[in-house]
C-alpha cells in the first residue's frame, strides 16, 4: 500500500523530472504533480532546451558540475535510444564564440559535453568580429516532446497528474504529508520569495533546414540554435520585464544580429515567435524547510530558480530534490508513514 502522499506543484521541466525521480525511486510513496498550466505552455515548452551554463554565484561549483553531468547523462542515454525522436532529445554540435577571451576559457562543464576544444584560427575566420570560441557538441531537449514523454514515464510509475492553481499551501496541508515545490517563478507568490523575478525571452522559430551547427554568441544575448523541426534563433534577457506580448523591436534585432552571424538566415521563413519569462534567482533553490500549515508541520521541499538553464540542469536538481524528500521521509514521525 502507498503510505506516504507526495504533493509535487509544477508541470515545468523541473517539476516533471522531479516528479519521475520521486515516483520511480520510492514506490511505497503516492505522487501526484498538480499545475495550473502543462505542456505545451509552460515557460519550459518555448526554451531553446540546449544544454549550456553559467555559474551561479554562491553554489559550490562541484555541485554545479555534478547538476550538469547528471543531466547531460540522463539525456545523452535518451539520445542515443529509440526514444530520441519521440523524447525530443538529440545531441547538437556547434560553437560558442566571444568578442574578447573570456576569463574563463575552459567552462566547468567542458568535461560533461563532448569533444570540447577551443576553435582554430581557421574556423574563426567566418566570424571576423569575434577573437575566441569553443567547439563541442551538447544535447538540445525539446521540451514540447520532452514533458509528455516525460509525463507517460510519469503515469507508468504510478503517479498522478491533476491541472490546478494552488493559490495557497494550506490547500495542500491535508491532503498530502511532503509538498515538493518546483513552481518556477509562481514561487514568487505561492511561496512568498521575493528574490525571484523575470528575466523576459524572445525567440523566433525558422525555417532553415540546411543549418545543422549552432552557434551562440558568449554574451547569451544572440543564438542560433537547429532543432528537430526547425531552427530557434534569438534571444533577449530583459530583467523584471514581465510583458508576454511578441515586442517587434525585438524580432528585428534578433534577425539582425542572427544573420551578422550567420548571413544565410535572412533566407529564412519565419515559423513562430514565442516569449516567455525565465525564473531568474541569484541561486536556485534545491533545500528543504519544514512550514507550518493549518496547526500541522508540512516537510517542504524546493527546487526552483534555474533562470536561464532550467533545462540543462534539471535533472540533476531533481536527483538532489529526490535526496531532499527521502530526509524528510526519515524525520518524518512513524505514524506518518503507516
Ligand atoms: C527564450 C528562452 C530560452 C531558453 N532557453 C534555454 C536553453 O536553451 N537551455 C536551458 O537550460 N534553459 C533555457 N531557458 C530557461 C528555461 O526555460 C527555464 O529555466 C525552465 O523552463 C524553468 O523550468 P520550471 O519547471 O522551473 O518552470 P516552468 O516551465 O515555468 O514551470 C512552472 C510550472 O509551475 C506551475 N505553477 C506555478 N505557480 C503555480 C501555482 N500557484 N499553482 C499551480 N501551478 C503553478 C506552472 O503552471 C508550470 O506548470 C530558456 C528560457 C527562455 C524564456
């Protein structure tokens, strides 16, 4: 019998791959992920889903390193599978390339992509105003495939999905004995945390099927990025811009500056153009907290805050929100598990 009734609120990557991680590793707990919104129109479904980060400042850099490679496994398996086409999940090769030497020339997950080496000068000569660049292949997640594959892995397991907004924890106090909280920037609201905000994106999908190589500029303003289907070109990082409107200043400057990289772009039909707002925080949040709801001490745990790199990282913080739950479980009083 199920014992032990696990709440996971978020229908986002991070919520899923949390949800499938509870659910597969402890059979005797009940799941149910409940959301106010799935795929396809989580923030997740638009991302560009490559896999790339840049350092968060106050989380030791192994644990970085260990989020990235745990993700970039999990998904490298899928790639290399059958499930590939129907996961939305396939490897990328390509170049990141810099205006001036980074400070960091070898980033702390040059040893999880593969093949990563610094470009020559030959290969630098398509790219005349930039002076240094990276090339290696990483995966590219398409989450608009990526979440209900993850949600049937989900069902099989045993879980339970349900479409709410919960508009208070005390909603949840009764009915469940662990709340997992992974809703991204509803954290703001439904857990009060004023430190997290939007850092708005916009993307264009295009049609350009004879470009197989990303490219990503190291500001992380300007990417070109070939999918499954088509090509996602952008982007924007606007801080505590919450507008979800397509800006048409921005669809300009984005093709402009995609096609100085890449000239062939302005060939290109133009599919879709999306925005959505990443979940910026100075750190993400992977902890847990005991809250009191309704007279009662409810375990909670958090995994929220990726920003930019929600998809690269996962499911490494959901191996670590998994951890996180079985503490509680052993803290728990034994009649809660009975
Ligand atoms: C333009 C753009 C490009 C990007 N490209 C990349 C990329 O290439 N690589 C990368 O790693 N990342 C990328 N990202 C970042 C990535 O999209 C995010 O980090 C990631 O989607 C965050 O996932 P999440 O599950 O935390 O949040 P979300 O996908 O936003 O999901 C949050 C979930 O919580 C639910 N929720 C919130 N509040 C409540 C509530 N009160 N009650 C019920 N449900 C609630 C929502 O309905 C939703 O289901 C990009 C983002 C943007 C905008």
């Amino acid at each position: 019998m199920k014992s032990v009734r696990v709440a996971v609120v978020g229908a986002g990557v991070v919520g899923f791959s949390t949800a499938v991680c509870i659910a597969e590793a402890l059979p005797f707990c009940s799941v149910t992920l409940l959301a106010e919104k799935f795929s396809p129109d989580t923030t997740s479904d638009g991302a560009a889903g490559i896999l790339f980060a840049a350092k968060f400042p106050d989380i030791p850099l192994e644990k970085q390193r260990r989020w990235f490679k745990d993700s970039f496994d999990h998904l490298l398996a899928i790639a290399q599978s059958q499930h590939s086409p129907e996961a939305g999940v396939m490897l990328s090769s390509g170049w990141q390339i810099f205006k001036e030497v980074p400070a960091d020339k070898r980033p702390f997950w040059s040893e999880s992509v593969i093949g990563f080496r610094f470009m020559t000068e030959s290969e630098l000569k398509r790219f005349p105003d930039h002076k240094f660049g990276q090339a290696f292949t990483t995966i590219k997640c398409e989450c608009v495939n990526y979440l209900p594959w993850l949600e049937t892995r989900f069902r099989k397991a045993g879980g339970q999905v349900e479409q709410r907004k919960v508009h208070s924890l005390q909603e949840l106090s009764s009915s469940y004995d662990i709340i997992v909280n992974c809703s991204g920037l509803g954290s703001k609201t439904l857990v009060g945390d004023d430190t997290v905000y939007p850092v708005r994106g916009q993307v264009l999908k295009v049609e350009a099927p004879w470009l197989q190589h990303f490219i990503r500029d190291g500001d992380g303003k300007t990417y070109i990025y070939p999918g499954i289907h088509s090509v996602t070109v952008g982007g924007t990082r606007q801080e505590e811009d919450w507008r979800l409107h397509v800006d048409e200043g921005d669809t300009k400057s984005i093709l402009a500056r995609c096609s100085s990289l890449e000239p062939s772009l302005s060939k290109a039909r133009v599919l879709s153009e999306w925005v959505g707002l990443r979940p910026g925080r100075r750190n993400p949040r992977v902890e847990k907290e005991l809250v009191q709801l309704q007279g009662r001490s409810v375990p909670m745990v958090h995994n929220y805050g990726h920003g930019g790199w929600g998809v690269t990282l996962a499911w490494g913080t959901a191996l670590d929100a998994l951890g996180l739950v079985r503490q509680c479980l052993h803290e728990m009083p034994l009649q809660a598990k009975l």
